[in-house]
C-alpha cells in the first residue's frame, strides 16, 4: 500500500461473503455510503471524495476491487491493471451479455452488513468508470436506496451502447422499487466521453423516466490539468472550487445521499 497517510483516519477489515474476501476501509458516523473505486484501483482522489462523504455525516465504506490501494496511478499502470481485470480476473464481467458482475453478490452482502452496522432508511452506492454500472445492479438489494453511476463505461464496444452491466431482473427491480419506495437514480458523466455513450443514458431516461437524474457535463466543464480527456467527474476532472460544474456535482451526490440514507424524522 501507498500514501498511508489518506487511509490514517480509516479503519480496515477484511469482508467476506462467498468466493471472495476484500479489504474494505471505513470512515465516519451516521448511515452508509459504498463507495466502489474506478479503474486502476484506490487512488486518493477516490478517497478525497469519500472522505467528504464522511464531513457530511455519513459512514464511508471503500472496498479494495482491484489494484494497489493509495497508489497514484500512470498511464502505464492504468493500462496494465485494465487489461488484467478485463482478461483474467473472472469476478468482473466487461461484455455484451446481458449480465452483472460476479462481484456485485459481494457488495450487496457488504451493503447488508454496512445497513446493519450503521443503520438509517439504508445505504448509497456510488460507482465509478469500471464499478459505475454496480450500484443499479445491487438494488437488488434492499438495503440500498440511494445508487449513483459514475461516468458507468460497461459495458464495452460498440454493442453495448445502448445497455448497461446488469440483468434485465436486475433492472426491473430497480425500477419497481423506483416507484414503489419512492427512490431514484443519479447519472453523471462527459458527453464528449466514449466510454459513456449517449446510447446508454438515453437508456437510462426511457426506461426509469424522471426517476433518473441525469448531470451532463461539457468538456469545458472538466479540470484541464488532467493527464486524459474528461472521463472522471468526481476525481481527476473534478475543478475543486466554488462554483464549477464538477463541484456542484460532487455537493449534488453527496446532499442525494444524506437526503436518501438519514432514517425519517421521528
């Protein structure tokens, strides 16, 4: 691990349901937020945000997915991360195949534990690029009330466009529970970026209607002292200041899930 110095306010431990066991790190008070890291791994600018999900009051649970945690990432290391989640490890499915992940079972037991551990209504999820897609398909959970997609880029190619990682029983759910709980769904991404199509949040809109918010965002949006063209809107080309587009973004997400997860007023 690097940078030990982002996790020195985290408290680590190993969680395990099924085949897989994971470190996950965990922060703060008050109901839970998972938040799933983007491809290459757990970078501190994951880790900025979750920890600002913390100030606001909640309790943060970062799960280590894949990659070194605290590493800053290069290019190179992206790259040879990428190709080794989407060639050999088997919990991640990155194809047009109309299904999930193997590891969304994973993070739905871990929403089931954090709910339990922290209570409130239930837990927000927020994925990122790679996970983005897994926090509508863990709404078959129902301890999860409050998904976020990230700029979600699975699945791949141009096939996929029009769809996203997760069952058709998957996304009904979602979408009965949409209504029947009165909850909703939060999208964000950079209409210039081509891992996010236009296709999959048209999507999207047809098929949950209003209860999916969508924040679109123009390049001229996005931080331009990152090292790649505007993909991650609550990191890299996140502009920190007062405002910006991205900022009012990550103020957006964070105020969507203290709303969704606070336990109602008595």
């Amino acid at each position: 691990m690097q940078n030990e110095q982002a996790f020195a306010d985290y408290t680590p431990f190993d969680f395990t349901d099924g085949r897989y066991t994971r470190k996950v790190w965990r922060k703060g008070t008050g109901p839970a937020v998972i938040v799933m890291h983007e491809m290459p791994n757990l970078h501190p600018l994951v880790l900025r945000f979750a920890d600002r999900v913390a100030d606001a009051g909640m309790t943060v649970f970062c799960p280590s997915l894949f990659g070194e945690d605290g590493r800053v990432p290069s290019p190179r290391y992206t790259m040879a991360q990428a190709v080794w989640t989407l060639c050999v490890r088997r919990e991640f499915n990155a194809w047009t195949n109309g299904k999930s992940s193997a590891i969304v079972d994973w993070l739905r037991a871990l929403a089931r534990h954090a709910h339990g551990q922290c209570g409130g209504r239930g837990v927000g999820a927020v994925g990122m690029c790679f996970t983005g897609g897994f926090a509508l398909a863990m709404m078959t959970e129902p301890a999860v009330v409050a998904p976020v997609l990230s700029q979600p880029s699975l699945p791949l190619g141009s096939k996929g466009a029009a769809r996203i990682d997760a069952t058709e029983a998957e996304l009904a759910c979602a979408g009965a529970r949409f209504v029947a709980e009165d909850l909703s769904l939060m999208g964000l991404r950079f209409t210039s970026d081509k891992l996010v199509p236009d296709a999959r949040f048209a999507m999207l809109k047809d098929r949950f209607g209003d209860r999916f918010r969508a924040i679109e965002l123009d390049d001229a949006d996005a931080n331009p002292r990152a090292a790649m063209a505007p993909h991650s809107v609550l990191t890299w080309h996140l502009i920190d200041q007062p405002g910006s587009k991205t900022k009012q973004a990550e103020t957006d997400v964070i105020e969507f899930f203290r709303e969704r997860t606070a336990a109602p007023a008595a």
